[in-house]
C-alpha cells in the first residue's frame, strides 16, 4: 500500500486517485494514518461484504435466542415500561 502526505495528496491529487484504482493508498497526517483511498469498485465490494456479514450475524442471533426461548411475546415483557 502507498503512503502519501495529506499534503502531497492534495497537491497530486490526479495521481493520488489514479493510484488508489490500482490499490488503497493511504493518507498521513502527523505521524499518522488519516484516511484511506480505495476505488468505488472496492468500496462497493466492502460495502457488500460487511452487509452480508451483520446480516448472518442478525441471523444466528435470532436463531441462538429462539433456541433459548426468547419469544417476541417475551421480549415485549421484558421491553414493557412498568414505571
């Protein structure tokens, strides 16, 4: 992964998006990593995989608490304002 400046990101700015088609390129600022570039393509792909992933984990939550009886109708008790 290249490392670019904030400031040379910013002054090369052409170049810096032509890169991050190729691959992430990250920014720095002070010492540290600020940002990263990726391509919309990648982005896309990142944006579908973490999606799939919450939603197998929304999944096996559902079927792990079905296992240990939690009913809509026991979760509506146990969410009741009783003040």
């Amino acid at each position: 992964m290249q490392t670019f400046s904030a400031n040379q990101a910013k002054t090369q700015f052409g170049h810096f998006i032509d890169l991050a088609q190729r691959e992430p390129v990250r920014v720095m600022r002070r010492d540290r990593v600020v940002g990263v570039m990726v391509s919309a393509q990648d982005y896309e792909a990142m944006r579908a995989f973490y999606a799939d992933r919450l939603q197998h984990t929304l999944e096996r939550t559902a079927a792990e608490a079905e296992r240990a009886g939690l009913t809509p109708e026991v979760l509506e008790d146990l969410l009741r304002d009783e003040s």
